[in-house]
C-alpha cells in the first residue's frame, strides 16, 4: 500500500510537477473602468482582455495572472494604481489605460521603473514621447487630426469648422490641436473653438456660440458620452453643420444616448468588426459572443485583446519574462498580426498602422473605409 | 525642593527619555523600511507622514481653535503647485504645456526640492495670511462656506491660468524627491511645532478662543490675530505636506485638489477626536491604512471556497458605511479631546498589569 | 449679439436655474430644521433618476407611474436616512452629523457603483418631452417649459406647506427653537420626517427633470447639481425657502449667460458663483434674503 501511494506520488510529482512549479506570469492591467468619464471605455478594455486570456492563458509554458487595477479616469489615482501593480504584485509588464490623460501619468512611473507598459488606445503623443518603456498598439493623435482634417475638406466639403473640447482631458486638446493645425494648413478656417470640463452635461451655451458663427462642420474629438450630449443639443439648436469625431466614439453607449440625432456622425477609429481578416479575429468574435452572449459592437475590446496579444507574443520572442527582455521584444515587432490588422512597432513606441472611417447608420456603426498612413 | 517638584522632575526627565527612544526606535524602522521594504511599503509610509502632517494641522485650526473652516484643499493645492512648478525641469515644462507655453521667468526655472519645498510652504502661509483678514469676519458654518468657496475660485483659477499651471492637464514628470527620510522628518518636524505651540500661551489662546470667543477678548486676547496665527501655521505645514504629496503622486491636476480632499480630511480629524493632536495622527494612519486594505474587496478574492471577481467601489461602499458606524457610536471621535502622554501610557499599563494580577489570584 | 440670441440663453439659464432651485429647496429646509448640511441631498437626484429608469426600462411602467414611483420612493428613502443615519446623533457635535452626511453620500454614490456599473445609462424619453417649438430664431425645447411649469407649480406647494399649514408652522417654529417646540407638546420627529419627505420629493422630482433633458445616468450624477444647489441655497440665505429658488435661479442664468456671450471666459463659469457667494457672505452674511444664524 505505501508502496503503491509513494509510486503514485512520484509520478504526480514527474507528470504535474513542472506544471505544478510553473509561476505564473503576471500581467496588469490598468483601466478606467469607473470614474465620470471614460468608464465605458476601460470596461470594454477590461472584457477585451479577460477574453483574450481566456483564448491564451499561458506563456512560454506557465499560467497568465492578470492583476486588474483602476484608475477612475484620474491621473493621480492612476500614478497611485500603476505604483501599486509594480511595487505590490509585481507584474512583469503592463496593459493600459485606455485614454490619454491616465496613460500619461501612469507611463512616468512605469518608465522610472523600467516596466513594459502598452496602451490600447492612449493616442495623445505625450504618452510615448521621451519614453523607452512605454508603447502603443494604436496610431498617434496628430495622424488623426491630419487624417480628420482630410475628411473635413474632402469628404465633407467644410471650409470652416468650429471645435468643441474637454479641456480637462490631454486626449481632447491634443487632436483638437492636431485636427486645427493640418484644418488650417489646407486653407481651413476655425471660426469658433468652445470647450467644457470633464463632468459637464448642459453644452448648450457653448454651442449656441458656435451656431451664431455658423460654420460648415463641428470637429468633436471627446469622449461618448459627452459626444452624444453635444449632438442632441446641436439638434435641438438647430445647427445642421455635420459632426466629426475622433476614436472615442465607438461604443453601444453612445448610439443607445444619442439616437437618432447621432446618425450619420462620421469618426477616426481604431477598428470595426466586419474589417476582421484573420483566424485569430474570428475566433476572438466567437469567444465573445460566447462571453458576454453579444456581438462585439465596440472597438475597445478589440483594442484590449490586440494589447494582451502583442504582450504575449513579446514575451514568447523574448523567452523570458525579464521587462528588458519583453521591452527589446516589442521594440523589435514586425508585422504583427492582430484582430484590428498588421502592426510594426517603431523605435518611439508608437507602431505603423493602418486607421479606419466609421459612421453611425440605422443606430449601428457601419464601416466607411481604411485609411493607410 | 519639594517632593512633589522633586517628582515632577524626574517624570519629565523620564518622558523625555522615553520620546527620545521612541524617536530613535522610529528612526531605525525608517532606515529599515528604507533599505529592505518594498517600493509599495514605502509608499504607503510616505503617504501616513504627510496626511499626518496636513491633519495635524489642520487639527490646530479646526479642532484647537475651532474655528470650521474648509480650506486644506486650497492651501495643499497652492503648495504644491508652487513647490512643482520650481522644481520641475524646463525640458519636461515644454513638453507638458501643450496648449500653451509657459510664461517666462517660470519655464526657466528649476530650484533644488528642498529649496521649492520651503518657497512652497512660504507662499502658502502668505496666501493664509492675505484670506484671514476677509475670513475671519464671519463665523460658523458661514466661514466654512467661505473657505470652501475660497478653495474652488482656487481650483478655477488653477484650471484657467494655463501659461503657469497648464490648466486641467496638469504638471507631470515631476521627480520623485519625497523619501522615507524628508516625509517623516518633516512630519516629526510638524508634530513638535505644532504640539509645543498648543502648550503656549498662544495654545491656551486658542483653546479660549475655541471655548468662547466673547469672553476671551474679555480677559484681553485678541481673537482675530489668534485664529490668524492658527490659520497661517497651519497654512505653512499644509503648503509643504502639499509640495510633499506633489513629489510622491509625480502628478498633480487642479481636479486632484477638489473639496472631496478636504472631505477626506475632515473625517480624519472628526474621527480622530477635534482638538486632540494624538486623535489625528492616529486616525490618519488608521484611514490611510484603512484605504489601502479595503482594495483587497475590488481584486478577485476567494471567500468559503467561492470565487468573486472584485467589484470596484466595494472599497468605498465599506469604507462610507464604516465611517457612519463610527459616528453614530463615537461621535467625538477615537480620541475625544485627550492627548498621549507617557505617564497615562504606563498607568494603562500598570492597571492592565494589575488586574492580570488579580485575575490570577 | 442680437436681441433673439440673448433671449434665447435666458430660456436655458432659467430652465438650470429652476432645475438647481427644486434640489437648493431641499438643502435650505433640512438645513432650516436641523442645522445640517444634508450632502447626501444631491445623490438623491441619482436614485430617483435610477429609480425612474428602472420602473419605465425593466418593468415597463408607463411614464407617470414610473416617475411618481421614483419620487414616493426617493421620499422613503429621504427619511429612512434620516431615521438611520442623523436621527440617533441629533445630540451630537454638529460636525458629527456633518461627517455621517457625507459618509451617506460616499454609501449611496458607490452603491450606486457596485449594483448597477460605471457605464451610462440612457434614460427613456416619453415623447411628450421631445421636441422644440420653433419661433422666429428662438428655439425652445418642450422641456423647458415642463421644468418651468413643474417647477413653478412645486415652489408654489412648497410656500404654501410652509406658510399656510400647521406643519409648515411647527417647521419654521423648530428652525427657531427645537426645545421650546419639544416643550409645546408637537411632535418632533414626524416634522424634521415630513422636512426630509418634502425636500427629498423636490430633489427626485429635479433629478428626473435633469435626466429627460440630458439622459445620461450615471452614479456620480447627482455631485455637481448637488455641490451646484448647495451654493445657491448659500446664496439665496440658507433657511429660506424662497431665497434658495431665488439662489437657483441667479446661478443658472449666470453659468450660462457668461458662456454664451463671453466663451473664452467658460472656464471661469464656476468662479463666478463662488465669488458671488464670497462677496455675499462676506457683505451679507445672511444671503439675499435669509436671517441671522447663531455662531
């Protein structure tokens, strides 16, 4: 009897052992998922990345742990929140945060300590500039606003726009920045620039001023649920001037606010589902409507999960979970092959990649076209 | 001599042995935790030190003087925005003023943190002493309105005079200069002061103050220069706990600084007991301590086998329910008014020491 | 700057400005009464929005159940904080009390957070709210005219309760004397109840107002309104019921007039009030029209 326990226990020991020793690899993630503004963003960020775990769950043959951690839309909470991820639990590199003004905060500290950190979706230049450690799988604010303008003149055929802004988020005031420095570059004229503090709700004396200058479009570049607001009481003055947003936009939210006077908003963006062209997307769409028991109507959770991948696949290049190793890893990415399309990561941290035109139509987000750079 | 003076003495002399001990036994943990602690241990030690600091003197004014005023957030916002702006690099000064630069003289700059950290302070007690003189008119929950509304014209103007504090964005890059060694020296600095001040005569002044305004300039204290001595000084320590905060967080915006930290502070010292300085660097600990358990209830946790995933805002919820059983079973607080002092230590101790006795027989 | 455009932007001012008022009422009659600054008034706003949301979305309720649901519940809820909460240290320190009044409010705001999610809500819209009358150059959204007459109608009820009826009675006479009330043989406790009934009605009743006419709901909704009121209801001179509408008023028109015609100057919007709350007080303690307070 003892024999025959003692003999099964080595073989435990032989066949689960390595398993058994295997440390889990410890990833963050840092999200917005609560705070005023921006929570429906690091809430899908969050679902992206709990999917793609659950599709690979390991690395370089040991378990992944991911470490949540939040940051309420606040960037003294984030420097707190990253500070924790790194001192206490840890963690070999981190994913987040979703907007800018958070990301920014958080890459300082990631950066002084020498951890890995990707963003999903900070597209404010100032989360990667000057920064070794710190990167991005999305494209850079002052492309978008370039890109924007394009679609401004081109598409639109506005000769003048108006900007409505949240000065209390870096993200708003880099593109609308960016967005008016390439406007009036192409002979673009910005006839009224209007803006409000995160919290906000009532836009209508701000918008009221730019009906009196009546220009050919208002440039949007905020978060969804403010968007949607602005484009109810744009509605509701009477300004038929179009609306043209950034990529904050993309989320079921933000049609279920603004009806139909969200209709046929135009807007830069990360991604759309019906663009998928890969095993790895279509499976990503299975498990999430396995998941959540919905399509995917966003373009965050997609973000989030081309994030986790891209960390996954630096640590298996690197071979080990050392942060150097993993930052020399994504430093060195080529042609990565992600749900939201091919990516190349430049030395600044900010990858080559390609943008897409979403519009809203019938209450759905519909896919206009890609945009390379 | 007396035996009694006789008594009196070597009890001083014993007290003071004894404050010197604890001191340097505080010193060696510091050098400990310095050396051997985690960066997270760390932080968190740091940040009792200068949330003692503010609550200590904060406690002069609103539990010694009792006057109810609301103004930390302003007077912390002022420090370290001051203590920021002089200290951060014109590299990173260009590069976080996105919307505008900077102007002149200040983009220039960039002074050594403990230099910042005193023009800091500085310029904190002078705002202090430019507000008593309107402030003080009025009393009451009208001066506590007052103050609050003092901190949020101060939040505006953080938020719109960008060429200096980069509006809503902020400064950040900020280098981490607060250590074990400048926080809690500072905090132990801070506690002495403001404890040998409230065994002054200026102390006894304030507590008259605080008793009954009338009856104090009765027996011929000027009330108004008291409560301004209260209020400057604790403008100076709340300016440096802020420059203190600024280099730790390497972050500030205008919106860190809202009433909701003034909130924060008043439940330390409410909770702690108003007008006992033991109360406050007591509770201080305890809530800070308290914040960051609590996080345990937003990570996954497994509980009789079953596994949650964290629920954020858990830790408020606990928190704000905790605070409300507090105040409706100890509603002057831990504390109440009383104070430490070694000898009530060891007459505890004694007595404890007694009844084990006792009880053993 | 025409005369059409000016016009225009007193509508929305008044229509803030009434929304502010019907939350300051709440604020300055509890205040009145027991010498409380209720912060957890504001957060009402939120739970009569959810509460309305729930009732019309989930349950199907039509449109006036739902929302007079939402208010009979926001009244319940408004003296169950009082019986809970402020009730057992009426006797105490007042800062006490102050202390437990924002701790109600972190409880409901993150409780809000837990159970229900961060994520916006969009709060149903009944058509007879949508849509603008259209005159000449003006535009006036048909929910302005419901916050105006909603409004006009509860401040006349509210005067009406407090000047005309016995309870009214005993509620001016507690914010005078508590004892000498006590001693008069009236009950207490049903009056500061019928306080908390009556503010916290007028507080749901401008939450769900606030909502149908911007509809986010979130948990954190009722902050800014909340912080919003209070100054008005300082400004108005806190205790008086028709200073706070006036309060109301005066700071809605001010946020947004100096937006519409000053826009580089919006950031300053929130200064304006508290300045204007800082020379009053420090001018004229008492408010616009309000009486002098004990120390």
């Amino acid at each position: 009897m003892v024999r025959i326990c003692s003999l099964a226990w080595i073989i435990l020991m032989v066949v689960g052992g390595p398993l058994w020793a295997a440390e889990p690899v410890l990833i963050g993630a840092l999200l917005c998922t609560t705070g005023q503004e921006a929570a429906e963003l690091g809430q899908k960020g969050l679902d992206g990345i709990r999917t793609a775990h659950k599709m690979q769950p390991t690395v370089l043959g040991r378990p992944v742990e991911l470490k949540f951690a939040d940051t309420k839309s606040d960037k003294a909470e984030a420097a707190n929140a990253v500070a924790r991820l790194l001192d206490k639990d840890k963690v070999a590199v981190v994913i987040g945060d979703m907007i800018s003004s958070t990301s920014i905060a958080a890459s300082a500290v990631a950066e002084g300590k020498g951890i890995p950190m990707v963003s999903p979706t900070a597209t404010n230049p100032n989360v990667t500039a000057g920064r070794k450690f710190v990167f991005r799988v999305c494209f850079i604010d002052p492309l978008q606003g370039h890109v924007g303008a394009g679609i401004a003149k081109e598409t639109l055929k506005a000769n003048t726009a108006a900007l409505i802004y949240d000065i209390a988020q870096d993200y708003c005031v880099g593109l609308a920045k960016f967005f008016e420095d390439s406007f009036t570059k192409g002979g673009g004229k910005i006839v009224a620039k209007a803006y409000y503090k995160s919290g906000d709700r009532d836009f209508r004396a701000q918008l009221s001023s730019i009906k009196a200058a009546n220009p050919d479009l208002i440039y949007a570049p905020i978060y969804s649920t403010s968007c949607a607001l602005v484009a109810k009481q744009a509605k509701e003055l009477g300004i038929k001037a179009p609306i043209l947003a950034g990529d904050a936009l993309h989320t079921q939210e933000f049609v279920e606010l603004g009806g139909k006077d969200v209709e046929g908003i135009l807007f830069t963006d990360h991604f759309h589902k019906n663009m998928i062209h890969n095993e790895l997307g279509k499976k990503f769409l299975a498990q999430y409507t396995k998941d959540v028991g919905k399509e995917l109507e966003d373009s965050y959770t997609a973000m989030g999960a081309d994030a986790y991948f891209l960390v996954l696949d630096a640590i298996t290049r690197a071979g080990s979970t050392d942060p150097k190793k993993i930052r020399d890893a994504i430093v060195a990415t080529k042609n990565f092959d992600g749900i939201s399309g091919k990516l190349s990561m430049n030395p600044d941290g900010n990858p080559s990649k390609s943008m897409v035109i979403n519009k809203v139509q019938d209450g759905k987000f519909v896919y206009v076209k890609t945009v390379e750079p | 001599m007396s035996p009694s003076h006789a008594t009196e003495t070597t009890s001083h002399t014993r007290d003071r042995f004894l404050s010197l001990t604890a001191l340097a036994v505080l010193g060696v943990f510091l050098w400990f935790a310095h050396n051997y602690l985690s960066g997270y241990v760390i932080r968190i030690l740091n940040t009792i030190a200068i949330y003692i600091i503010v609550a200590v003197s904060y406690n002069l004014i609103n539990g010694v003087t009792g006057q109810f005023s609301l103004q930390p957030n302003a007077f912390l916002a002022i420090g370290a925005y001051v203590t920021a702006i002089l200290a951060l690099s014109p590299e990173e000064k260009v590069q976080s003023f996105i919307i505008e630069p900077m102007i002149w003289p200040l983009s220039k700059i960039c002074l050594h943190f403990p230099v910042s950290l005193a023009i800091g302070g500085l310029f904190t007690t002078l705002i202090a002493f430019l507000m008593a003189v309107p402030v003080f008119r009025v009393r009451g929950d009208y001066l506590a309105i007052v103050t609050l509304g003092f901190g949020e014209v101060l939040q505006v103007l953080a938020n719109n005079l960008v060429p200096i504090t980069n509006g809503p964005l902020g400064l950040k890059g900020l280098h981490p200069y607060t250590t074990l060694w400048w926080s809690w020296g500072l905090c132990i600095m801070t506690v002495f002061c403001v404890v040998r001040l409230v065994n002054s005569s200026y102390g006894r002044a304030m507590k008259a103050v605080r008793e009954d305004e009338r009856a104090a300039e009765a027996m011929g204290i000027n009330a108004f220069w008291t409560k301004t001595l209260a209020f400057t000084v604790s403008a100076f320590f709340q300016g440096v706990a802020g420059g203190l905060l600024a280099h730790l967080i390497t972050t500030i915006s205008p919106g860190m600084f809202g009433f909701m930290l003034t909130f924060n502070l008043l439940t330390i010292i409410v909770v702690g007991g108003l007008g006992s300085t033991t109360g406050a660097i007591l509770s201080a600990a305890i809530i800070v301590l308290l914040g960051e358990g609590l996080r345990t209830f937003e990570e996954p946790f497994t509980l009789f086998g079953h596994y949650f995933q964290g629920v954020a805002g858990m830790r408020m919820v606990i928190f704000s329910l905790l605070l409300i059983v507090v105040m409706l079973f100890a509603d002057r607080g831990i504390m109440g008014r009383e104070e430490f002092s070694w000898r009530k230590l060891i007459d505890w101790a004694r007595s404890l020491a007694g009844g084990a006795r006792r009880g053993r027989k | 700057m025409d005369y059409s455009f000016i016009l225009q932007q007193i509508v929305f001012g008044l229509t803030l400005g009434c929304l502010y008022s019907l939350v300051a009422i709440g604020y300055t009659m509890v205040y009145g009464v027991l010498r409380l600054i209720n912060f957890a008034h504001g957060d009402l706003l939120m739970v009569s929005a959810y509460l309305a949301f729930y009732g019309i979305v989930i349950f199907h309720l039509p449109w006036p159940v739902g929302f007079g649901l939402a208010i009979a519940l926001t009244a319940v809820l408004g003296i169950l904080i009082d019986r809970g909460a402020y009730k057992p240290i009426r006797r105490s320190p007042r800062i006490s009390a102050l202390i437990t009044a924002i701790g109600v409010s972190f409880l409901l705001e993150n409780l809000a957070l837990v159970v229900i999610g961060a994520r916006p809500k969009a709060f149903p819209e009944p058509a007879v709210f949508v849509g603008v009358l259209e005159t000449g150059t003006l535009r006036i959204p048909y929910m302005s005219f419901w916050v105006l007459g909603v409004t006009a109608v509860l401040l006349a009820a509210v005067l009406v309760v407090v000047r005309r009826t016995r309870i009214g009675m005993a509620m001016r006479a507690l914010s005078r004397d508590m004892e000498t009330v006590r001693l008069m043989g009236i009950d207490i406790d049903r009056v500061i109840s019928f306080t908390f009934v009556l503010g916290s009605a007028l507080a749901a009743a401008g939450g769900i107002m606030w909502c149908l006419r911007d509809p986010p709901l979130d948990p954190f909704l009722g902050v800014m309104p909340g912080l919003k009121a209070f100054v008005a209801a300082v400004l108005g001179g806190i205790g008086s019921v028709t200073g706070a509408a006036l309060g109301g008023l005066l700071l809605g028109l001010s946020e947004v007039l100096i937006v519409a015609v000053k826009p580089e100057w919006s950031g300053f919007k929130d200064a304006v009030a508290f300045s204007l709350l800082i020379t009053i007080l420090l001018t004229r303690p008492t408010g616009i029209v309000g009486e002098e307070l004990p120390d």
